[in-house]
C-alpha cells in the first residue's frame, strides 16, 4: 500500500504520499484517483501538488467562477424556498 495518511470525507479520500510512493505505485494511484480519490503528493516532506479527477477539478473551477456565483445568488434570490413542513407535513 503506497498511503502515508488518509482522510475520508463524504464523498472521497484524501491521500497524502511521497513523490516515490507515487512513481513506485502510479498505475494504482491514478486508478484511486480516477475513482474520486484526491491524491496530495508530497515533495522534500511538504504538499507539493494535488491529483484529481477531472469531474472534481472542473466542479471546483465552476464554483470559483464569478458568473456562477451570481446566477446562484440571483436563483436563490428569485426561487421561492418552502420549509419541511411544507413539503412533508406534520405527519413525519
């Protein structure tokens, strides 16, 4: 196993391994990757780069995106919300 240390979110698994780790495991690595996994790859002891999938990487570069965060701001704005026991009622 080429992990030095993990850290489980909701959705994936955070990976933190040594540059050599990751040239000695790389097919394994990218298979975790392309399963959701974010891969941190140490260089001389510190974070150096992150691997993602690219399905993470263009969700993160959405929500940075001004034009997305108005339009979620104006959807929110112009959405009429309704509360639990609106939509569920009392009997749950």
């Amino acid at each position: 196993m080429y992990t030095i240390d993990v850290q489980k979110g909701e959705d994936m698994t955070t990976t933190v391994i040594t540059s050599a780790k990751l040239r000695e495991n790389m097919a394994e690595a990218l298979n975790n990757v392309s399963s959701g996994d974010v891969l941190i790859v140490k260089r001389r002891g510190k974070p150096d780069i992150a691997l993602v999938d690219t399905d993470i990487l263009e969700d993160f570069l959405t929500s940075q995106n001004p034009r997305f965060i108005k339009k979620i701001a104006r959807a929110r704005r112009e959405t009429k919300t309704y509360s639990f026991e609106e939509v569920f009622g009392d009997g749950l």
